[in-house]
C-alpha cells in the first residue's frame, strides 16, 4: 500500500487541514512522508525600481523561505506527535503543479495529498487550478482533500 | 481515517483496477467498501446505442442488472479474498457524477476512491468528465487512482 506521501502545503487555512489529514493517514498506514510547498521564484521585472535594491533577491529568497518554515515546522511538528516520519521541502517553481509532480517523482512518492483549495481557489464548487494541473501532470494517485464547506 | 470507502466501477480496466487498489487501502485501514455502479435509466427516446440495442423497458433491466451484477460480483470476490468487508449498489441515474455524489452521501462514505477516467476517457492526461464532476461536488475527500495501463506520450 502507500510507504510514503507527499503532502503539498500552500499556507491555506483548507491545505492546513488537509495536510494534518494527510499525516492522521500516514500515521495509520505507517507511511512515511514529504512535505512541500512551492513558492514563485525571484523575478526582477516584478520590481519597480531594481536597481535601487541589490539584496532584492536574497531578500526574497530569505522572506519565502522564512514563510514557508512557518507552514512546514507546524506540520512537521504535527508528524513526529502522530509518529510520522516527515521532512520537508521548499521549492521555487512558476509552476507549482509541475514542481509537485516532479518531486513526486523523484523522491518516490506512492500518493500525492493536497487540499482541493488553495490560496486561489475562489469559488467553493470548482476545484482549485493547482489541485487539476497535478491531477492531470501525475503518475501516481492524488487523494484530494475538499475544504468543509465546499 | 477512513471508515467507509465508496468505490464506484463503470467496469472499464481502470475502474476495476482502482476498485481493486480500493479493496487493498481497506484492508490497510480496517476500512468497509461499498462498489457502486450506476446505469442509465431506461428511456424510449434514448439515443444510447446500449439503450437503443434492447427493445423494451423489462430486457434493458435484466441486461444491465445482469452486467453490473458480474462486475460488482468481481469487485466483492476480490474484496473477500482480501478479507475486507465489502457491499455493492446498482442504481439507474444520469447523469453518473451526481448518482455517485448523492450515493456516497447517503451511504455517509467517508472517502471516495475511483480512477482517473472509466470508459469514456481516451487521453490519459486528462480527467475524465465524471472523475471531474465527483471532484468537484463530493462531499468527501477523493482518491484519484491512476492505472498502472501505460500510454505513450
């Protein structure tokens, strides 16, 4: 059955939850799994004024970096409470369903975990573009949490 | 976490093999698994070929009543096998999705778990139409499962 799960986490309150879903799961499979979530990567022309700030993509990358921690420490956290074994990752990809899948893949990941919402899913009876482009990019199944309510 | 799982089967390859991946995540959980199959409702006016090719209401039943009962029948063998609790339901609605949205409400199914397309859906990259539908309206988390069937890209 599935040995390990990526669980991917963008900040949302509905991935929040279904991340700790996803754990409860691993815990009663005695699955390992992977964390991950993706952030846009530094792109000069979003800056008005570039040349005024050097540090701009250091900056960002430490900015990113540190919001991401705040998502995946908790979740982590919550893991090892549950007996889970959990790391976590941290990628830059425009593409985040692309950089979901390919991690999927290289770490060897049997199922894939995500809220059917993120941060820009608006209406409650579509699924979010993100959650779609992994179901359609990935090899392995993706168990797709819906956000209460929805 | 999961208790009660919702496998639904158009009897394509990739339906049995994500009711028979079903079964296997069950098993794990101590989970029961209830197979559904859902047909078209007879209709005169249907233009259907399965419809079309049977003449009148009381053939079309049995025909499909038989169909579905040898699939779920598969679906439940293997279940056993597994030792895993297992039940089946044929019912006649259309459209499909909101037959297996309503179904795995009423049956208060905790988890919905079918394959990214059944018969109908030709391009593996893609999501079939009642896949999508279930996804968009279940009122449970859903495992897309994906056939180990390869296809060139």
């Amino acid at each position: 059955m599935f040995q390990h799960l990526l669980i991917a986490h963008d900040g949302s309150e509905p991935s929040r939850s279904a991340a700790h879903r996803g754990i409860d799961l691993a815990a009663e499979l005695r699955a390992q799994v992977t964390l991950i979530t993706v952030s846009a990567p530094f792109h000069i022309e979003n800056l008005e004024e570039p040349v005024m700030l050097v540090d701009a993509e250091r900056e960002y990358v430490k900015a990113r970096t540190r919001i991401a921690q705040s998502w995946l420490r908790p979740c982590e956290k919550y893991a090892e409470s549950r007996g889970v074994e959990a790391a976590s990752l941290h990628v830059f990809d425009d593409q985040p369903h692309r950089a979901i899948a390919e991690t999927a893949k290289r770490a060897g990941c049997d199922l894939i975990h995500m809220g059917s919402h993120g941060h820009s899913g608006m209406v409650a009876l579509l699924l979010g573009s993100t959650t779609y482009r992994v179901l359609t990019h990935a090899t392995v199944p993706v168990l797709v949490h819906r956000a209460r309510g929805g | 976490v999961f208790k009660r799982i919702l496998a639904p089967t158009d009897g394509s390859i990739a339906s049995m093999q994500a009711a028979r991946a079903g079964v296997d995540l069950a098993r794990e959980l101590g989970a029961t698994v209830i197979f559904i199959t859902v047909s078209k409702p007879w209709s005169v006016f249907s233009l259907d070929p399965i419809v079309l090719s049977v003449t009148n209401e009381k053939k079309y039943l049995e025909d499909t009543a038989r169909v579905a009962g040898v699939r779920l029948q598969a679906c439940e063998e293997y279940a056993r096998s597994q030792g895993v609790n297992a039940r089946s339901v044929h019912i006649y609605e259309e459209p499909v999705w909101k037959a297996i949205v309503e179904e795995a409400r009423n049956l208060q199914c905790d988890l919905i778990h079918m394959a990214a397309h059944g018969r109908r859906g030709g391009v593996a990259l893609v999501i079939g139409s009642t896949t999508g539908k279930v996804l968009t309206h279940a009122p449970a988390p859903v495992l897309v499962h994906r056939g180990e069937a390869t296809v060139p890209r």
